[in-house]
C-alpha cells in the first residue's frame, strides 16, 4: 500500500521567505519536497480567497510566510497580512477548515535551516492528518472549473492557483526554464 504524501501549497514573500528557502537549498538543506512554492512581492498582497481556492482545487495543506514584523520590504505589509489573518481564522472556523491545515509563519532571508525545519514540521502534521476531501465537498466543488471564478490561473502541479494567470506573470519563462517550484515571480 502506498502511503499518503500530501500537497502544500506555500504562499511566500518574494524578499524574505522566497530568499530564505532558496538559502536552504544553497546550504544543501534537505526538506521534504511535498511543498510548492508561490512567489508574491508581499504576504500584505495575499488574497486569502486564494489559500481557500487552494483547498478547493486538492491541496492538503497552505503556507504562508513572510518577512517578520518590523522588516518588512514594503514597511508594514506583514502588519496587514497579520490583521487580515485574525480575520481569516474567523472564516475558517465558520467553513469548518481545520486550522493545522494551514501554517502562518515569518521566515527571513537569513534563516533557511528554519525553512527546512518548519516545512518539515508542517508537512509530517498534514501527512498524520491526512488527505484533505472534505472542503471541496462543502463546497460542491468536483474538481473541475474554477472554484471562485476567478479572473486567471495557474497550475502548480496540477492544483489551479488563482489570481495568477500565465498571461501576466513570468510563470511560463520560469517552467521552461527548468525552476518549477517558483512560480510566478520575478526574476
């Protein structure tokens, strides 16, 4: 029997995140490989509707992280990402998402073997839990369409991510050119 590996989704900052996972990889830090990583300039520009289309499209678990308060790139963008998120829970707790499915947290550039080790934590967390069926099944959702219809998406590994559309974003330069666990981002 094969055992279950779930799929992660990881929402990250471009500046600190993004930064700190790629350092995990120059130090040869081994992590699992369950996790994609999507690349935003900020984790203040998350739409949390994403993390749930996420869900909806078979994800068993979703990242979000950034730089940590006080650091921020763009001031005080993880401010906001920490208010929305108070909010979020809220949302949560009414659709019936498991909070351990998620994991909010604040990685810097500087800290890839806390990269390594918060993945690994999350990813043996979700893996005891589980495959996530049950959300898409609230919601209706068969796996086929959009979730929430949005505008434009992607594929990451077969699950949609939405608001990002290969139309404007350089996820296509970045597949061909053989990087597919960014997607998304800038060069």
């Amino acid at each position: 029997m094969q055992s279950f590996e779930p799929r992660i989704i990881a929402f990250v900052c471009n500046w600190c995140t993004y930064a700190g996972a790629d350092l995990t990889g120059t130090s040869r830090i081994k992590y699992a490989p369950n996790v994609r990583i999507v690349r935003l300039p900020c984790t203040g520009r998350i739409d949390f509707m994403a993390l749930l289309q996420a869900f909806g499209q078979g994800a068993d678990g979703v990242m979000v992280s950034g730089c940590h308060p006080g650091d921020c790139h763009y001031t005080s963008g993880n401010y906001h990402a920490r208010r929305r998120w108070m909010l979020f829970r809220r949302l949560l707790d009414f659709l019936g998402v498991d909070i351990r499915r998620i994991c909010f947290s604040w990685v810097s550039a500087a800290e890839g073997a806390k990269w390594a080790e918060l993945v690994n934590e999350f990813v043996a967390g979700v893996r005891a839990l589980g495959p996530y069926n049950e959300f898409p099944k609230r919601l209706g959702h068969r796996g086929n369409g959009r979730l929430f219809g949005a505008a434009g998406s992607i594929s990451v590994d077969g699950l949609a991510v939405p608001g990002m559309s290969p139309a404007n974003s350089d996820a296509r330069e970045e597949a061909r050119a053989g990087h597919p666990r960014a997607v998304g981002a800038e060069p």
